[in-house]
C-alpha cells in the first residue's frame, strides 16, 4: 500500500456457528476467535449450563433441526456482526443427553471495544434462546416421564428490547 493511500482494510469477521454432541473448550474457542488479531478490544463470552431443576434433573435431552438450526444461528450471528460492529462470533450448541453441570451453549462476541462486544453476544444469546429450533426434554432422576420445555416469556421479552434498537 502506498504510503498516501488512506484506504483502511478491514479484516472480515468470521462467524462460526457449530451445533455438535460434544462437549466444547471455551478456552480454546476464545483462542481461535483471537489468535492473530490487533483489532480486537474486548471478548464477551456466555456459557450456558444444564441445571439440576432443584436436584430432580438427571438430563437434559436437546434435539435440533439439522441444517435449519445452522442457518438460522448463521443468520442471527451475521445480523450481530453488522449490527454492533463486531470483529468475530462464534457461537456453539450442543444437542443430545447432558448432565447437569454440562456445557449447552457458547457465545462469543469480539469487538473494538466492550459494550459492542457485550451487547453482541447477548443480542445473539437472546435470539438463540427464542428463534433457534431446538427443543428440550427433561429427564428425571426418579424415571419418570421427562416434560418437554416450554418457552419463556422472560426469553421473549428479553428479545423485544433489542427491536427498539
């Protein structure tokens, strides 16, 4: 590049979107979404877990819509790269039987600076949790017939505000 040429190259964001049975290394993750970059001020990342639901949760049973989930997830995380200037995500999504204690879900959001990369994975979170199509299932310590899970209205409220901006 010449030195008066005053064009900025702006590296592309990648967007990683996974949906696999095992289990995930968020250190590792994080490393590759960081590795080699000078751009990046500030990692947000968000782990979600599988709860016990009060010691009676033997596991949670996640099942997806194979290539639509993708897509879907995709189509999320592309709308937050542009939305909030982002220079990467990832995002990761477990399916099968986990235990409580287990990983379920990964976001991770960089950015230049920290509120765009918060509000990156957490505009990401909150749309995973409503537009995503999985669906869970409880299983019961006791053996009894698991429920299935039904969405929240604390999911769907937390998604609205992100329509204001």
């Amino acid at each position: 590049m010449a030195a008066d040429d005053k064009t900025i190259h702006k590296q592309a964001a990648p967007v990683t979107v996974r949906i696999q049975s095992g289990d995930f290394d968020i250190s590792e993750e994080i490393k590759a979404l960081t590795s080699d970059r000078v751009d990046i001020g500030a990692v947000a990342s968000f782990t979600g877990l599988c709860r016990d639901e009060g010691g009676r949760l033997s596991a949670l049973e996640l099942e997806h819509y194979p290539g639509m989930a993708e897509r879907a997830i995709r189509a999320i995380a592309e709308d937050a790269v542009q939305r909030f200037n982002l220079t990467g995500i990832t995002a990761i999504h477990r399916f099968g039987k986990i235990a409580p204690g287990g990983n379920i879900v990964l976001v991770i959001a960089t950015a230049p600076h920290r509120q765009a990369a918060f509000d990156g994975a957490s505009f990401l979170m909150d749309y995973l949790k409503t537009d995503a199509p999985f669906w869970k299932k409880e299983h019961l310590k006791d053996g009894g017939a698991g429920e299935w899970v039904s969405a929240k209205d604390a999911d769907d409220k937390a998604k609205l505000r992100w329509l204001k901006t």
